[in-house]
C-alpha cells in the first residue's frame, strides 16, 4: 500500500479551506514539478497550523486534488454552497514500478567456470587455449560461478522506459520469479548437449501449448 498524504485524514470541509488558500495564491493543477520550490513552500506553510511536516506526498496531494475536484471547487466558490464539499474526491496514491536503462563504459571482471575431460590435471589450462585456438571453445560458453565486479563505470547516458502501477504482489513476485529462472538458465543452457536441448525444447513446447 502506498503512502497516503497526512493531509487526507482531514475533514473536507478543512480541505476546502486549504483548497481555496492555494487557488489564490495560483497554486499549479497540472504537476508539482514546474516550479517545486514554490509549490512546496506553499504546502509547507499551510502544514504548519496542522503540526504537519510536509512531504513530497502531501504537495502531489494537493495539486492532484485541486485537478480532479476542480469543477466542484468553482461551483462553491461561486454559489458559496458549502454543503457540497462532501462531494469531494479524495485522492489515492498508488505504487508504481518505474523501469528504466543506464547505460556506460567500465571495467569488468566475470568468473566462469567450464568442465573438461582430461587426463592429467596439468593438461587443462593448455587443453583449453588449444580448443579456443581452434574455435571448438569460447570464454563465453563456460557458467557463471560468482557475480561479475564491476569498475571504473562511467555513466553516458540513461532512458525513463515505462512507468506501471504495481496493482497486484503475487504478479510482481511471479515476474521476479521468472527473472531469476531465467538468468540462471542462460548458463547452464550453454553446457547442455545438442539431445538434452531437444528434449528441453519439446518440454517447453508442450508447456506453451498448454496455456
């Protein structure tokens, strides 16, 4: 559950007496985000007579319910029919999932591992430089034994993906789930024989028929 502004355990009629005090002093409708500074100062002076330590929550509280309150606002304003007030909407945060790419240049260790048939133990390291030699190996195909370290990253730029409200844990859990599956088999995929893929490619599609 998201973190609700403290302003909305008020009354609405304490409300409507914040609403007003911000319409006058032109407070913005549309996002906080354009002039932060002013917009929170103007929350932060109206939470001192509530003994109310103003949030970035409480600052979206009230421009979200000046927009979706708006037309009800004028109507009292202009009749001075209080009794609407009880028509307000309230607003209501919810979580959302912000997805996002950073992306760079570094420096980076990986740590893979790799099974080989010898006969001597000292023969490994020479085995292996001769099969990549021949194309028959690669760094790459080996697994995955500790995180990769990373170093000197320099950041050149970032994207903003996409933004979803995180409605439901059990998806949420389920997505992380299949994250995790699948970055553990990537590496064990690249060990497996031509046979056992077969046989896993005919598991898979028997799954997907299914669903």
């Amino acid at each position: 559950m998201a973190d609700q502004s403290q302003f909305s355990r008020l009354s609405k009629k304490q409300l409507f007496f914040i609403a007003e005090k911000l319409i006058n002093e032109d407070f913005p409708t549309d996002t906080p985000y354009h002039d932060y500074s002013d917009t929170y100062d103007k929350v932060e002076n109206i939470g001192k007579y509530f003994n109310i330590s103003v949030v970035d929550e409480d600052v979206q509280f009230f421009v979200k319910f000046l927009d979706i309150n708006s037309d009800l606002l004028e109507e009292i304003i202009e009749t001075g029919d209080k009794s609407l007030v009880n028509n307000f909407e309230i607003p209501v945060a919810k979580t959302y999932e912000l997805e996002y790419s950073v992306w760079g240049t570094c420096s980076f260790t990986e740590y893979l591992g790799q099974k080989f048939d010898s006969y001597d133990k000292e023969w490994v390291i020479d085995s292996a430089t001769q099969e990549r030699e021949d194309g028959n190996w690669d760094f790459y195909n080996g697994n995955t034994i500790s995180e990769t370290d990373y170093e000197n990253f320099e950041e050149t730029d970032y994207s903003y993906d996409r933004v979803y409200e995180v409605n439901d844990d059990s998806k949420l859990s389920e997505s992380l789930l299949n994250k995790l599956v699948l970055k553990n088999t990537q590496g064990v995929i690249k060990s497996l024989d031509k046979n056992t893929l077969l046989k896993l490619r005919t598991l898979i599609n028997s799954r997907l028929s299914s669903l």
